[in-house]
C-alpha cells in the first residue's frame, strides 16, 4: 500500500529523448524520487540534439546501448541487475516492448518487487485493431501491471473496458506552457531573421511542422494548396524525413516554387518562432498516435487546423481555438484552407495562449494511477 505523502522511488523505462516529453519528465521528478533510462531506439525522420535536450532534462538519466536490435525491436541487456540495485517502488515502461515484457515477466516470478505503470500513445483505432502479437504482449504486460496511461479520453474508456483491473488515468504529450512561452522573448529578433531570409514580409502563412513522411499527408496538403485560393498565402513547411525530394518534385510540378517554402529542420526558440509568424497552423495526418505540435502551436497562440485522425483532438475547441477537418476528403480540406484562410488574412492575432487543459493536471496522472 503506498502512501502519498512520502515520495516513492521510481525507475522510468523510456525509449528515446523527445522534446516534448521533457517538461512531463521534468514533473515526474518532482513527484518521484526519479531515475530514467533511455533505450536508444529511433524514429523515422526525427533528427534532435540530445546533448541540448540532456542538459534541459533536470532528472537524473542515462543512454543504454547494451543488448541488441531484431527487426526493429530493442533488446536491452542488464535490466534485471539495474533494478536489483536501484530497488525502486514503481516502474514506468513505454508500450508493449521487449523490455515491458521482460519487466511484467520479472514481476510475475516475483523475482523483484514493484509495481509497473504502462505508458502507451494508442489511438482509438490503435487500441482496437491491435495485431496479434501485440494483443498477446499486451495482455501479459497488463495482467502484471498497476495501470496504465493514455492520451485521451476515448482509449481511457476502452483500457478500462478490456482491463477493468487497471488503474487508468490520462496523459497526453503536454508541455508546461511555462517553458514553451519562455522562448517568446528571442522572438523578436528571430521572426524578423526568418521573414527576410525567406520573403515572408509581405505574406500569410500557413504552417506545417514536422516530419516529412507518408503518414503526415503532406502531398495531401500540397494538392490541396494548389487547389484553394491561396493568393495572399504561402505555405511553410519546417522539417526534414525521406518524402522531401518526392514533395519538391510535386510542387515543381504544381509551379508553386514560389508559393511553397522548405527551409529545413529547426528546433528549439528557432523552430518555435515559426508559430509566431504563421497566421494559422496544418497538420494533415492520414494516422497520428497524437500530435505534439498541436499544443506547441495553441500554447503559442497559433490556431491549428487538425486532421481528424491525430490523437490531440482534446485539445481542439471547434471554432474557438481551431478546426477539424478529414484531410483524405479532398473538397473538405480545399474548403477548410479556404475558410481558414479567409478568417485569418490579414489579421493581427493576439498571440494569447490558446491552451485550454492544465499541465499539472495531467501530470498529476502518473501519481492517481497508483491509487484504487
């Protein structure tokens, strides 16, 4: 039985450094007694600085590279002797993977004692057409497990569903509002650099951050660009992944050289400030577990228009702080930029935050979880 009032020891099993997970580590250290070990996996087009991002992570952390990789699958060694040393209370583990595996298994045999906490970033859909395998993982990860975390409400409802045994409390990738608004002050100089270098100083923009990949739906938005009355606008789309060259060549195709901007990969105040000077911002997912961007651009007060099929539908009030659109429905995304971009030509927007969910709030998720 653990007490609330006196700070539990525990171990986070993570598998990479994201920007966007850094306040939310940041937070658990002020709730645990926290270490966390990142196991090196990867992700498609996702290029970051981790010596910058490390030094931003005020909880003590480590980078495994033991073990080995087997179809995309990453098999850490020397887990069971790290846990036999730390002693923790509580284990925190990303998904169904090897290492989630290993640490239900370990529990079952009672090997070491500790409660596990499952953090997934299922979907809706994810959750439901699960394949086999992962249907299998998942149940002996759950049946050992404490709780679990998710993003929404909707996958909150199916966990506590399938898994009435489950404590389940809800998460998303939420940053402090705190820390994305400290970089406003870098603004000025940084905005005013972006708009001469790439003549944006007589123009709107509609923004796209992220990666260039297929599930993105980026050629998607590209034709649908084409196809709306985008005179007064420009599109700029800020990110690096292995679709560039097949989005160049569709925009040389489409003769919008002139209309479409790809300056590259940017992070940090560099790549916040692109929210500043966008009059709204896209994220045209044909598939999205979630969406940080979505709260990047909100807290930032840039408001987004939201493919229906990403996971941070929650943080979009409709008509207030931005829209919902189906991007695979091309009339509907042409009349969507085309309303949008009527709304907001020309005007001067207010950059207030547009954030209507508490980071604290959710935060607290990782402590409720262990409570019946």
């Amino acid at each position: 039985m653990f007490d609330r009032k006196i700070m539990k020891k525990a171990v986070v099993f993570y598998t990479y450094l994201p920007p966007w997970r850094i306040d939310v580590f940041n937070q658990m250290g002020k709730l645990f007694d926290l270490k966390i070990v990142f196991l090196n996996t990867t992700s498609e087009g996702f290029t970051y600085n981790r010596n910058r991002l490390s030094e931003m992570l005020k909880v003590p952390h480590q980078f495994w590279n033991k073990g080995f990789q087997i179809k995309g699958k990453v098999f850490r060694t020397g887990i069971i002797k790290y846990l036999r040393n730390e002693k923790p209370e509580v284990v925190f583990s990303h998904e169904y993977s090897p290492t989630s595996l290993l640490l239900a298994i370990v529990k079952k045999t009672r090997l070491l004692n500790y409660s596990i906490v499952i953090t997934t970033s299922d979907n809706l859909k994810m959750a439901q057409e699960v394949g086999r395998f992962k249907k299998i993982a998942r149940k002996i990860v759950l049946s050992n497990s404490k709780g679990v975390i998710v993003y929404s409400e909707q996958v909150k409802k199916f966990y506590k569903k399938e898994f009435p045994h489950l404590n389940v409390e809800i998460c998303p990738n939420i940053q402090d509002p705190n820390t994305l608004l400290s970089y406003k002050k870098e603004f000025k100089s940084l905005t005013s650099g972006l708009k001469n270098k790439y003549h944006l100083n007589d123009t709107n923009i509609v923004l796209f951050i992220g990666r260039l990949v297929d599930v993105k739906g980026l050629d998607l938005l590209i034709n649908s660009f084409n196809k709306c009355n985008n005179n007064n606008y420009k599109l700029v789309i800020v990110g690096e992944g292995k679709e560039r060259e097949n989005l160049e060549n569709m925009i040389k195709e489409y003769s919008l050289k002139d209309k479409i901007i790809m300056p590259g990969f940017f992070d940090g105040a560099e790549l916040y400030a692109w929210y500043e000077i966008a009059n709204f911002f896209v994220l045209p997912s044909r598939y999205e577990p979630f969406g940080a961007v979505v709260n990047e651009a909100l807290v930032l007060g840039c408001p987004v228009m939201a493919s229906k099929y990403i996971g941070a539908l929650e943080f979009i009030d409709e008509g207030v702080n931005g829209y919902v659109f189906d991007p695979l429905i091309e009339n509907e995304f042409v009349s969507t930029l085309n309303n949008l971009m009527l709304k907001y030509e020309n005007k001067s927007i207010q950059r207030e935050n547009l954030m209507h969910q508490s980071f604290e709030a959710y935060t607290d998720s990782f402590i409720n979880v262990l409570y019946d």
